[in-house]
C-alpha cells in the first residue's frame, strides 16, 4: 500500500548533490504477537493499524514481535520507520531487532521522554558514530516523516554472523528492559522508505564556521558580514537586557534582601531559618552560574579525519593560533572553529598593554555581558582564567587534590573517568591537602569577587557499573 511520494531536487552535504531521488513510504502488513508480560491491543483508524500495548513488569526483557506478511522481502527499502507515543510519565529505553530468516539480528536502542511521542527510523545502514569521533550518527536518510528520530547506532547479533539485509526481514521486534512498573506505548504499523539515503554523509560534514553542512536553519552564518550583522543584532538585544539594574548592588546581591556582612567578601549568614549567600555589599545573593566559560571548548581533534572538514588546510594556514589545546596530546592534530570566528570577528591582534590577544578580551566582555543579560551572575568552574584575574562578576575556584595527592583510593570504588577518590584516612592526605592549598594562585587572596572553591569535579561515590545496585553505586554516601 502506497503511502506517500516526494521527489527531492536536492540531498546531502556541500560536497555531494542527489538529484531527483524519488522517496515514496509503504505500510508493511504484519501480524502480531505479545510475547511474555506483554499485552496488546490492535485498532484501525483511516485504514491506519494502531497497537497499543502492556509491558508488565517481569525480570527479563519483553517482547512485542511483528512478522511481516509481504514476504520478507524489503529489497530497496532504506529504512524501517515505527511511529510509537509513549504514556508513561517516566523515561523509557526501547531496543529494536530486525531479524533475518537465519535469526540473525540488526538491534538497535532508542530512548523516550516521557509522554513523548515520534517516529523512530531504523537505516537499514551500519552506524558507527564512534569510528568518526562522535556521539551520535548525522541523518543518513532524509525523512518524510514530521518528527523523526534516527537511531544513534545499530549492530548485529550475534557479533560474528553477517545480516542477510533488507530482503531478508522475518520478525521485526520492539524489547524493554526488566521494569518495576507497567510501561504503556502505542505503535503505529511499521511502514519502510524507499531511497533518501546520502552517501558518504561524513564526508565535509563540518563547514568553514565550524557548523553542521547538513541544514539550514535561522542563526547560521555563511561570512563574516553574517556574523558581524549577528553580534551587531545581539548587541541591540543585551543593552535592552540589561539596561535598568538598579535592583541590583555591585557584586549582583538582592538590595531588598539587607543582611550582616562586614567582611568584605562573600560569606554566609544564618537569618530567620535560612541560610543566605551574602555579597560584600551586604545583600542576600542567589548564585546562578554556567560553568567552562572558555573558547577552549571549541577544539576538536582533526587528526585522520581531515576529510570531515571543509577546508581545512586554509584553515589551518590562516588560523594557526587555534590548532594547539591547552591540553593537548602529543601526536594528535587539533583546529578550534570557535576560535577561528573569534579571529574573524576581532581580528588577530595582540593587546600591548595586556599581552593578550584582543579577540580573547572581547570574548571576556561579550561572554560577561551575556551572561549578565542572560540572570546569570556567577562565572562557574573550568572557566578562562581571565574572569578570576581581572573580574567584574563573582566567581568559584576549582582545585584539584588529585594533583597533589598519591595516596590510597577508597578500596571497590577506585575511579570514574574523572579521577580516583582519595582516602581521607591515608597518611599522605593532609600534606597533599596543604599543598593544594599552597598552589592557590596570588591573585585569588584577597579577591572579593571569589565565592569560594571546589575541590575536584564528580569524583565516584560507588561503582559507576552497578546498575540498578543501589547498595554499590552510592556506596560512601549509604
């Protein structure tokens, strides 16, 4: 059954065009069976098939199977598409499993929010985010359908068998996850597309301005005029954001909310059943921070993988301040766009007087001044050194004792990918702790703008891999 036809003039990225590819969808008769702990109903509306189902808590995963009646044939179909409306107030994990007459299965995992609804796209492609360097696969198919979603990777079980492909299609099967409570979702039939798919789609799929070449959308640049007539507009937005503070002191305290402060920096104080953050000034302070405020954020490793960038040897050549990280790893290449449309924007200048490139202090005014006109009023963690040197919002310090301490790890819950905790009972672990605080940095003492300091970042409280073991994973703080 026909369901749809488009012909698109143009598909893909920069560096490939497919023309009048013709991208019809078709409904795929099925039958369908609840497996154990599963209950499903079926409706027709507008000669649509609707399966609303029950998945009843059990300790294993369920299982509701689709077994097409067209002859397992998908032969040309570039993916399977399920339209599915989750009505659970929680998330939900679906795995899905197109599995070939030999039983070997294309598996695949996708998440809903709660109460979400959309149509899941399964390419009949092999995704491998993770050999390109990325999270998540870029669109491999242009879909027709509203509110897609792809799924972020598939593979086949078992690991050492080969799928027999689209042609070859028996079951088509929706899983959950052991559960507690009953997880209601409705699917709609399971329809296949013809075509869309672009090839080669990593192929320069980052453009010069360090964006996406796959879409279009309203704040994209395409020159330097286009980002300078964004600042420009952006520009106009601030000043009205900002333009009446006066409810506000100098430190961004609350001026109706008075409280006792005569140190000169930030402290807390207990009044009428609370404690409060209070300014220099002497004003009640609500803290809202971002954190990593840094054009460092921008790097990405460019090595064996030149080709997903257009361009960039130009630039490389006209950039040559933006290829090396604060952290970077011998061996590795690196290019930072971010920084790059920094470079175009203010230009590649160093300040005489602070020795410092001038696109890196117009990043620090412009950031600042976003924050401010954002209700941010405090520069997190992680962020560029200059907000602590030269501040004019308050902001947090972070240390880290790790650098300082080699000591014993808390037995069973040694490390995370962010570090290891440390024994507080070890010998060595006072010492390490003086000198942590020893390599506080001069210009923080003093300084009234600082809040105070964090002592590393996300450090484990239990095994990170104890799943539902609750006992494990918050182990130090049970």
């Amino acid at each position: 059954m026909l369901y749809v036809l488009l012909t698109i003039a143009t598909i893909g990225l920069s560096g490939e065009r497919a023309t009048a590819q013709p991208i019809t969808t078709s409904y795929v008769p099925v039958t369908v069976k609840a497996g154990t702990g599963v209950i499903v109903n079926s409706s027709t509306l507008d000669n649509k098939k609707f399966y609303d189902t029950i998945f009843s808590p059990i300790h294993q995963y369920a299982i509701l199977n689709f077994y097409p009646t067209n002859g397992e044939n998908f032969s040309g179909a570039s993916s399977l598409l399920i339209d599915v409306k989750s009505n659970n107030d929680t998330a939900v994990e679906l795995i899905i499993r197109v599995t070939d007459r030999h039983r070997v299965g294309y598996a695949a995992s996708t998440k809903l929010a709660p109460r979400q609804e959309k149509t899941i796209a399964f390419p009949f492609i092999h995704l491998e985010p993770w050999r390109y360097g990325i999270f998540t696969s870029p669109a491999l198919v242009r879909y027709m359908a509203n509110n897609v979603q792809q799924i972020d990777w598939n593979s086949v079980t078992p690991t050492n068998t080969t799928w027999a492909g689209p042609n070859s299609v028996s079951s088509i099967q929706i899983l959950t996850y052991p559960s507690t409570k009953p997880i209601h979702l409705s699917f709609g039939q399971p329809q296949t597309q013809m075509s869309g798919i672009i090839r080669d789609i990593y192929k320069n799929l980052v453009d010069t301005y360090g964006q996406s070449t796959q879409g279009i959308w309203p704040e994209k640049v395409s020159s330097i005029a286009d980002l300078q007539s964004k600042q420009n507009a952006e520009t106009q937005q601030l000043r009205q954001w900002t333009a009446d503070r006066t409810d506000l002191d100098s430190f961004g305290g609350t001026k109706s909310i008075p409280l006792k402060n005569d140190t000169g920096f930030f402290r807390t104080y207990y009044s009428n059943g609370h404690w409060w953050l209070v300014t220099p000034e002497g004003h009640g302070f609500f803290e809202l921070a971002m954190d990593v405020i840094t054009p460092e954020n921008g790097y990405t490793l460019t090595s064996l993988r030149h080709w997903m960038f257009e361009d960039l040897p130009h630039l490389q050549a006209t950039y040559p301040n933006q290829m090396i990280p604060l952290n970077a790893r011998a061996g590795f290449e690196y290019f930072n766009h971010y920084g790059a449309n920094l470079e175009r924007k203010y230009g590649s200048a160093t300040d005489p007087a602070t020795k410092l490139p001038v696109y890196l202090e117009q990043f620090i005014q412009r950031a600042t001044w976003r924050l401010e006109g954002w209700r941010f009023n405090t520069v997190g963690w992680a962020s560029h050194d200059e907000f602590a040197r030269h501040p004019t919002l308050p902001f947090v310090y972070g240390v880290r004792l790790g650098r300082f301490y080699n000591g014993s790890i808390i037995a069973g819950y040694a490390s995370n990918h962010l570090g290891d905790m440390p024994d507080p009972f070890d010998p060595t672990f006072n010492s390490a702790v003086k000198a942590m605080a020893h390599g506080i940095p001069s210009y923080l003492i003093n300084q009234n703008y600082l809040i105070g300091y964090f002592v590393d970042n996300e450090l484990p409280w239990g095994n990170d891999d104890a799943g539902a073991n609750y006992k494990d994973y918050y182990a130090l703080s049970l």
